[in-house]
C-alpha cells in the first residue's frame, strides 16, 4: 500500500488524511471477516439522498462519512452540491471499483480535494471522529455493532443519518417517511449529545 501511495504521489497527485483528504484509496482484498454477515448492496433512491442531506442539514463546512458506501454517489452529490468534504467506506473491493468509476458521472476525478473513496470495515475506520455528518443504508445487526462507536468516538454535535433501519436501544431525535418511484422509505436522524 505504501508503494502505491508513493506511485500516486509521484504522479502528481496529493495524499493527506482528513480533513482535507483527496482522491480514491485503490482496492484490496479483505484479509480480515467483518463482525457482520450481511454485506448486500442496495444503492440508496435520490429521494432519499435529499431527504438526508435536508434533514442532517449539510453546509459546505461538513464532513461527511458515508458507511458501507456503495458507488459512494452520496459523498459525490454532496460535494457536488454544497462544496463539501466526504469520505465512503466500503468493505467490497468491487464497490470501490465501481465508485471510481462512477466518480467521473459527477466530475469528481483522482485530483479532487474534496471526495475520498475507501476500501475497509466501517467498524475499524480510525478517523471518524473527524466526522460532522455520518450516513448510513446498513441493516440493524451493524448499527447495533456500531452503536457504541459513534457514541464513544463522535463529536457533540455529530449528525447521524440512516436510511430505513434504527439502532435497537437508541431513539432518533426525527424520523421521516419519502416516496421514491418504487417504495416508501424512512429516514432517521440522530445528533451526538453532550458528555
């Protein structure tokens, strides 16, 4: 890894952690089982995006990490609209494959400072206390696991968006209902309180 990241460097590309992290991690495989099963992928409606990024309320101050990202469109169209930082995570190599390439769609390529694609297991990513925004399309037996993380390692203030499915001890502070061309979905918000 450290050998590509010396490639791309020299290429002219620059590599710097969060917050003002660019570009797209290369894919590797997952050495490593993740503590959950489920690993379906399920691209989340345009609807529903809106409804997220209305309801968490994102400026281009944010940064946003996106959970088990898919394609990573989420981050894309939010850089796209309001000018703001983003960071997926996904733990199948392929749906970082494909993030790359569907990074083009939304003219965010390798030299863009703002969107960052990652391959990893969203339970062990060390930086997402640089987060402001968090969303999520993850089915329960994960958020559960992920519960105590956000709660541990995220910011006052920290909103927590989850399409359809909620933590099992853990209230959102709003919840709403969107039509997209196929379903009924919710959206579920929940902010980081004060220690």
């Amino acid at each position: 890894m450290k050998m590509l990241l010396t490639m791309v460097a020299l290429a002219g590309l620059l590599l710097v952690p969060l917050p003002a992290s660019i570009g797209q991690t290369a894919p590797q495989e997952f050495v490593e089982k993740p503590k959950y099963a489920n690993l379906t992928f399920v691209p989340t409606a345009d609807e529903v995006i809106a409804k997220m990024f209305e309801m968490a309320k994102i400026t281009k101050n944010d940064v946003i990490f996106d959970l088990g990202c898919g394609d990573n469109r989420i981050c894309f169209q939010a850089a796209k609209k309001f000018g703001c930082r983003g960071v997926g995570l996904d733990i199948n190599p392929a749906r970082i494959r494909e993030a790359m390439d569907f990074a083009e769609k939304f003219g965010i390529g390798p030299n863009n400072m703002l969107v960052e694609t990652r391959h990893g297991d969203a339970l062990a990513v060390k930086d997402i206390g640089d987060a402001t925004v968090v969303v999520m399309y993850m089915f329960p037996e994960f958020m559960n696991l992920w519960e105590p993380i956000a709660k541990a390692k995220l910011k006052p203030g920290t909103r927590i968006v989850s399409h359809d499915y909620s933590f099992s001890n853990w209230e959102p502070d709003e919840t709403a209902t969107v039509r997209s061309a196929t379903r009924e979905h919710k959206v579920h918000l929940w902010k980081i309180k004060k220690k």
